[in-house]
C-alpha cells in the first residue's frame, strides 16, 4: 500500500469501529500525547531554570505552562477527530453562536455565581468553613484569573459536553452518555492530590453529578453554551479564592464542604440538584429542532 492511500485506510478502519471505541482510541493517543509533553516540558525548565522538578512544580507561574500545554493538546486532538475523522461540524457539537445562546450564557454565568456564592456563605455561617487574610493582593495576582476562568469552563464544556459527549452520543442513548462523560469529568478533577481526602468518594460523586447536570442542560437546550456560562460563574468565583488562599476547609467536615472542590460536598450536591429543577423554569430551548440527536 502506498504511503499516500495510508490516510484514506485508517480513517476507514477508525470509522468502522462503535463511537465509544473510537473515543477510546483518542483517549489512548492523547494520554501518550500528554506524557510525551510532560517529559519535554520537564527536561526543558529544568534545564534553564537549573532546579529539581520539585522546585519547579511549586512555581504556580512555571508550572502553569504544563497545564496549558495539556489543554492545547486536549483541544487540538479532540478538534482534529472532531472534524477530521468524525466529519463532525460546529452545530453538531453544540458549539455554533445562534441567537439567544449568548443570553443563555449570560443566564448561567449569573446562575452559576449566585449559586457558589450562595453556597458559600451558607457555609461561612454554618462554621463550615472559615475565612483568613488573602496570601497575596489581587491585583495583578489573582483577578485575571477571572478572565482566565470563562477561558477554562468553554474550553472543558466543549471538551466534556462537546467533543467527548456528543462522540459518546452517536453510540449510546442520551442518559448513557451523559453518564459516562460526567464520570470522565469528575475522575478528571479529582485527580488533584488535595481532594482525594476523607471520604475520596464523596468528591467524585459529587463532581459526577456536576457533570450529569451539565450534560443534561446541554441536552436539553442543544448546545453547551448554557453550560459554559454555569461553569464560568463558578470557576470565576472558586478560581480567586483558591489563588487568595483565604477559604479554610476544616477535615472534619470535608463531607460537608468537599474540601478543595465546594460542588463535591453534600452541600454542593444538594445546590446542584436545586440548580437541575430551577433549569426547567428558567431555561427552555431555543426551538425543538435544537435537541441533541
């Protein structure tokens, strides 16, 4: 076979295979992608700052490279499959800007601030959490991670409730997919070290449903732009406080608060079940044509 006719074969081969499969074999070829990164991302500034990796890592600014490197990759295989494997579009993916999805966005980032912010103080007056005096001023360190914040909830909607779900959409039925793709989201978090306290699985469920809602609101309107702006408003408001290092979670209630994610507590699962019945009255779709599938 000539190296020319190797793209047409393997794009066959890839395209005879059940959607869940196919995201399998992304998955497989990202990961190694990501570890290749990682070593050449090590070895890189390591070498030019002249220090231990673990001295490097603890360098929010150096090591955030690392994390956008990752969701370069992330992004730019999922696109590629997306749209040159899949032969998928931007409408199919939920992520076209039609009218009025850019108010159902300025809905959810509003929902989703009020909603963590509503958690929070709960919490604060509850003696759930406490608050200490800000590490660092928030200017210039930590308000441009507000801008940063909507940057990082489209880009995981579009990964989560875009690529990954509608790919899984295209095998399974709507509650299956929403399923699976909020398990990868949640497992995808959780693989913080600081969350993984007592009890580590009441983070993961809890993201888990963060997930299943998000998923199901994109199901529901046709697209994950109401999504985005949910995730955007909490994000805005987490991020922040995460960076000022001003929230103090006591261990004895991390089933509670959830520690390091404030959605993976029972409280922040009792806030996403009230957000998932207040989405019926406050959201409906732009027109019945919009419905996934």
């Amino acid at each position: 076979m000539s190296q020319s006719a190797w793209g047409p074969a393997l794009r066959a081969h890839y395209q005879q295979q059940t959607p869940p499969r196919r995201l399998a074999v992304w998955f497989a070829g990202t990961a190694l992608a990501i570890v290749a990164w990682g070593l050449c991302w090590a070895g890189f500034v390591t070498t030019i700052l002249n220090a231990p990796l673990a001295a490097v890592a603890a360098t929010p600014h150096v090591a955030g490279t690392y994390v956008v490197g990752c969701y370069v990759l992330l992004l730019g295989s999922a696109a590629w499959t997306w749209f040159r494997l899949e032969r998928g579009n931007w409408d199919e993916l939920g992520a076209s800007l039609k009218p009025g999805r850019a108010r159902q966005a300025g809905v959810g980032l509003l929902v989703g601030l009020l909603s963590l912010a509503g958690l929070l103080g709960i919490e604060l007056q509850a003696g759930l959490l406490s608050l200490t005096a800000p590490s660092q001023p928030l200017w210039p360190g930590v308000l441009p991670w507000v801008g940063l914040a909507c940057l990082f909830a489209a880009s995981e909607e579009c990964l989560f409730r875009g690529f990954i779900y509608r790919m899984l959409r295209r095998g399974m039925g709507a509650w299956g997919s929403a399923t699976v793709s909020a398990a990868l989201y949640a497992v995808a978090h959780v693989l913080k070290a600081d969350v993984l306290s007592a009890p580590p699985w009441l983070p993961l469920l809890g993201l888990a449903l963060a997930g299943l809602f998000l998923a199901r609101l994109t199901e529901r309107l046709g697209h994950f732009w109401g999504a985005a702006g949910i995730h955007a408003g909490w994000l805005a408001l987490f991020i922040p406080l995460d960076q000022l290092r001003c929230l103090v979670a006591p261990s004895e209630y991390v089933g509670l608060t959830g520690g390091g994610y404030p959605l993976g507590g029972a409280l922040g699962m009792a806030c996403v079940l009230a957000l998932w019945w207040g989405s019926h009255h406050w959201w409906t779709p732009n027109a019945p044509g919009e419905k996934v599938g």
